[in-house]
C-alpha cells in the first residue's frame, strides 16, 4: 500500500488537471511514444507559445481527473503511453500543433479529443487542426467588417477632393437615335 505522501501527491495531481480540464474550453490526448527529446521540447515550446497547457498524464489519474471535470474519454484511449494537451480559450491550438506533428511521425499519435467537455470524433480534430489560427480568423472578420467602411471612406474623400460635387467615374456617350425605316 503507497504511503501517505506518495497518496496525498497523486490526490494533489488529480486536483491539479481536474482544474486544468474544468477551464478548458478544448483538449486533444495523444500517444507521445517514440519522441525523441529534442522534438519533444519544439514541440512543447511550440504549445507553450500558443498558449496550450501539455504535460505527460498516467491513464489512471486521467480518468480520475477527467470524471470530476465531468468529461467522459472513452476507456479504450486510456491506455499506453498518454498525454494531454488544454487550451483555455482557443479551440484549434492544441490540435492544429499535434495533429501537423502526428502527420510527420510513425508513432506519435492523436488519440482523442473534447470540445467544451464533449468528446468530439478524431475526424473533427483533423477537421480543427485544418481551421486558421484565432488570429488570422479575427483579422479576416475585421477586414470583412473594415472593407465596407473604406470603401465609403474613399467615395466621401473623392467627393470632397472635386470640390463638393460627385462626378461619375466614367462618362457615358450620348445615346444615338436609330434612323426610322420607311
């Protein structure tokens, strides 16, 4: 039987990816077998700058974990070797990172996901990892809000540069009448 330490240690790492879970609005659980360190560390510095939590997990206290956060990971992805990875407000970070990884590794693999506590499908993940970062898709809405504006802006400085007056930008030629036929 472990001791009482070694107990209140695990309880403690319970509670800790509990609360990791539980404010995250995405995850994405990998099998990280056959990484070699130096690609281990790119790849959490690369997390790590996107602002995804990732951190190798024993498969029981996972599912101990992931039952107090109320999400249910299927039992046949807890096993072999598992670590998960928690965005707490973007929900394609952790997937487009490991998934573009999975695509050049033999072993490394995605095992599973969630999206605001519902496990989503491995094809939905893909599907994730394929979407834009969540800067490129607010500065596409931006430009898409912005385009209409600039538009007016550049009509009302054309008006203002002609002195007041609104020209048309091309000058049509006068309509010739047909000859009558007889």
């Amino acid at each position: 039987m472990p001791s009482a330490a070694v107990l209140e240690s695990k309880k403690q790492a319970v509670a800790a990816l509990a609360e990791d879970l539980k404010n995250s609005c995405a995850g994405v659980i990998v099998n990280y077998s056959g990484i070699s360190v130096a690609d281990d560390t790119k790849l959490r510095k690369e997390l790590r700058e996107a602002g995804v939590k990732y951190s190798v997990v024993k498969n029981t206290l996972l599912k101990l974990a992931a039952k107090e956060a109320e999400i249910e990971i299927p039992e046949e992805v807890l096993n072999g070797t598992t670590a998960i990875a928690t965005s707490a407000d973007d929900y394609v970070a952790a997937a487009r990172i490991l998934c573009k990884y999975a695509s050049t590794s033999k072993t490394f693999e995605v095992k599973s996901g969630y999206l605001d506590k519902d496990i989503i499908s491995l094809e939905k993940i893909d599907s994730l990892a394929k979407l834009p970062s969540r800067e490129i898709l607010l500065a596409t809405v931006c430009n898409a809000f912005n385009a209409p504006i600039s538009a007016f802006a550049r009509v009302i400085q054309a008006i203002v540069d002609n002195g007041g007056e609104a020209k048309p930008a091309t000058e049509e030629a006068p309509v010739e009448e047909a000859p009558a036929e007889a």
